[in-house]
C-alpha cells in the first residue's frame, strides 16, 4: 500500500485530495502544520509529500529543506497559490519534484502523484542480483547465473561507484533498467534522485521539454513554465532509455550537458548548472547510425564511457528454466493461482524457443498460459502455439506481428473450446479486456490518466478493472523487462 502525505492548513485542500485518492490503493495521510508533517514523516514514511508553501508558524521552502535530510529521495510536490515563476525555481533548488498551483485541478494531480510515486518505486525497489537458488523475499530479481550474466553483475560492480557515464546494450526486453537501477542502487548517488525516461515514447518537443523544461509561450501548449528532469534530478541519476531515438537538436543538447553539466529551458536564455549522472540504453546499431549520420559521434563517446552488455536470452542456457520457476511463483501470487510447475514436455518446448522478445516475452507467454491454465501443472496444450512452430511466428510476424488480435482471439477460442469451457463468453470478454488495457498501459508508459483517456472511460473505471483483473502497473512499464 502506497502512502500520500499532505501537509496543508487548508481542509478543504485535504478533502479534495482524499476525494481523489479515495477508491485507490493509496493511503492518504494528512497534517495541518510543519510539526506534524515532520512526525508523520518520521513515523509512517510516506511515498509521496504534498507539501503548501504557506503553512502556519512555517515556511514550506524551509521545509522542504529540512525533510531533505530525514529522506532525500522522498519526492516532494509542492502546491501554492503563489504563480510566481521564481518560487517554482526556488522549489525545485531545495529538492522538489514536482509544483502544483492552487486551486488543484483534479487531473493533474493525479497526474503528477503517479509520476511521483513511479519515481519513489524505482529508487526504493531494490534490484536482487540473483546468483544463487536462495529465494528472494522483496525487491525486483534480475535472474541468472549462467557466465554471460555473471559477468554483467562483475561489471556492475566495478563501474557503480565511479561516477561516470554508462551505456547499456542489449536487445529489446533484455532488462536495461534493471541493470541501470542496479546500478545507481550500488553508487555513491544512491541517496539521492532517480528518474528514467523513455526517449522513444515522446515526440521531439516533448522530450526537449521533459529533459530541460521549457518557459512559458515556449512552443503550443506551454501555458506556464516546465522544470525538466535535468533541473529536479540535481545531483540524482537520470537513465535515458532508447537513446537511439533522440532526434539531432536533443543529441546537442545532451551532448553539451554532458560537457558541460549546464543547459537552458527550451524557450529560455537563462543557463543552468545540474550535476547529474547519466545511463543510458540502446537496442540499436549506434555504429550504424554514426555512420549513416543520425547519431552524432561525440555524444556517442560521451555516452559510453564504460560499457554493459545484456545478453539475449537465447544466449543464457539453463537461466531459461531458473527464470520460468522464478515468474511462476511470481505470477501465482498476482493472478491467485496455484500452479505447482511445468510438465516436462512443456518445460522442453520452452526452453527450446528461441525467445526473440528475451524476457519479456517469456513472462508474457508464461502470464497467458497460466490464465489458460485449468488445472495445477502447466502442459503443452496451454502454451501459445508459436512456441511449437517457430517457422509460423516469422510468418505473423511478416503480417503484423506476433501481437495480432485476431490471430491471439482465435487460438484462445481454439483452446476454451477445446477445454470445454462453459462460460466462454466471460473468459474472452476477460482476455480481451485485459490484451487492451495492457496494450494501452505499455503505450502510455503506465500513465493512467494518458490511458483512460485514450480508452474513453473514466480514471475510476480504469482502476477498477486493473483491481479486478489483477494487472500491476509493473508489468507494463520498462522495468519489468
């Protein structure tokens, strides 16, 4: 259960955000002055603060400050009534993540808590680096002990402290984020920020604006001032995944912030001094790219000053099954089954798949055979037939790839009627439902309000069929590769 702290004088401030919060898993905690705040921080340990500047007998700027040294990574989302551009700046200096101005709109509030609380997740969350059959109790487990994997966890080690720019590389859904949060966990940055952001999921202006921020009038839409990653994560690590996709302008202005450690706001002549450390990710061919001039070749340089790389899966040998026993007991627990293991047969068909998606595609392939599953042990009939032909996935994959709906529906047909399912309808409904949400989930990178509004239904009625067909926002977002 996640927790939201409010410290505000203003009841109404609090009802409003108790209202919000009201039908989700977060727990909204509240305190009408600085002293209070205090406590309950020290005490409960919240995820997220919403913290007003005005409070009485206190300054919430000077607070801010203070809650710094009881729990640095603690976001901080200041809100005022005060529209003054130099006290944003002067909230983001001492450590906020994010401002909200008064009177809150609803949306955005929403908006900005979930940004926050992803942010506290992947700075809390420790990343296990698996090495042994010991089980592990919390934390996100990057699994394996074949040699190539075993050598990715020496590397980590030897670069995590040196406070230097690494480049991870490795094919789509190989695990880079974990491997950039293993990282960032063992530095000597790890009391402070981490943020990620997907450069292949923005358009150029917004990533611009995401990484820098961007001033008032700056381009359509910029009705007030931004402050980008770049600026909140001082002194933090920041993890650009995708850097293959940043267009010319933004290599630039990475390039010269890598140099430099200073930038100005997308519409802005006013230079900032950060100092943050940078990972970055690839699956493409940045070589390739140099040379056919579409990624600039002192950025590259800049970038990769020590290099990781991951391993596809196919490449991992026995680490295939030690992974399938590991998500099996992981997904027993949010689906509610009781799957006891795979039959040999069907442990022999997975292992022997070549698994082009690597690990992401394994745990969406064990998910939809444990939903097909009707009884304790996995066999061959509930695994997606792909995995039997190979030869047939290059041929859907020519046609649209192995995600087409209608190839997807039939063959889950196939097998309810195969099964002798009586309650057909319910089951498709379900499976469709949940093919859709979580499509849309992964498009908008676990936003719920992007989501809901792409799928034309309420915030409320999208957490309530992720509640009930138990998808976790952490299935759908980078670092569950």
């Amino acid at each position: 259960m996640m927790k939201l702290l409010v410290v505000d004088d203003d009841r109404s401030v609090l009802r409003l955000v108790e209202k919000t919060f009201a039908e989700t898993e977060i727990t909204v905690l509240a305190a009408t002055n600085a002293k209070d705040g205090v406590a309950l921080i020290s005490k409960d340990q919240p995820d997220v603060l919403l913290l007003d500047i005005m409070l009485p007998e206190a300054n919430g700027l000077e607070m801010a400050t203070q809650i710094r040294h009881l729990d640095a990574r603690l976001p901080i989302i200041i809100i005022t009534a005060i529209n003054d551009s130099d006290t944003a700046i002067d909230a983001i200096s001492r450590g906020a993540y994010d401002y909200l101005l008064k009177p809150l709109d609803k949306r955005n509030l929403e908006d900005a808590v979930d940004r926050a609380l992803e942010t506290r997740r992947l700075m809390r969350a420790p990343v296990v680096l698996q090495e042994s059959d010991e089980p592990v109790g919390q934390g996100d487990v990057m699994v394996g002990r074949s040699s190539a994997m075993l050598e990715v966890y020496k590397q980590i080690g030897r670069v995590a402290q040196q406070d230097v720019a690494v480049l991870i590389r490795g094919e789509s859904g190989t695990g880079k984020e974990l491997i950039a949060r293993a990282i960032y966990q063992h530095s000597s940055r790890s009391d402070e920020c981490f943020m990620a952001i997907n450069c292949a999921a923005l358009s150029d202006t917004l990533l611009e604006s995401e990484l820098f921020g961007h001033e008032k009038g700056a381009f359509t839409g910029a009705e007030q001032r931004h402050i980008g990653k770049f600026e909140q994560c001082n002194g933090g690590t920041i993890f650009l995944d995708e850097i293959g996709d940043m267009s010319p302008s933004t290599q630039s202005k990475v390039l010269r912030l890598l140099q430099e450690q200073r930038f100005e706001r997308v519409g802005g002549s006013e230079t900032i001094q950060t100092d943050v450390r940078i990972i970055s990710a690839t699956n493409r061919d940045l070589e390739q790219m140099i040379e056919e001039n579409e990624f600039r070749l002192d950025l590259y340089h800049r970038l990769n000053t020590f290099e990781i790389t991951l391993p596809g899966l196919r490449e991992r040998g026995a680490d295939i099954q030690q992974l399938l026993e590991h998500f099996l007991a992981r997904f027993n627990r949010a689906l509610d089954k009781e799957i006891g293991g795979i039959s040999d047969e069907a442990m022999e068909i997975l292992t022997g798949y070549s698994w082009p998606g690597n690990v992401r595609e394994l745990q969406a392939v064990l998910r939809k055979a444990m939903l097909m599953a009707t009884g304790p042990v996995l066999v061959p009939e509930f695994l997606p037939e792909e995995l039997s032909d190979p030869a047939g996935v290059v041929a859907r994959e020519s046609e649209g790839g192995p995600e087409q709906p209608s190839m997807n529906l039939a063959a889950l047909l196939h097998t309810l009627d195969s099964a002798g399912s009586r309650d057909m309808y319910a089951e498709a409904t379900e499976w469709l439902e949940r093919h859709l949400i979580t499509h849309v989930l992964t498009k908008t990178a676990g936003n719920q309000s992007k989501a809901a509004e792409y799928l034309g239904i309420t915030r409320g009625s999208l957490r309530n069929k992720i509640r009930s067909l138990n998808i976790s926002i952490e299935h759908v977002v980078s670092s569950d590769e």
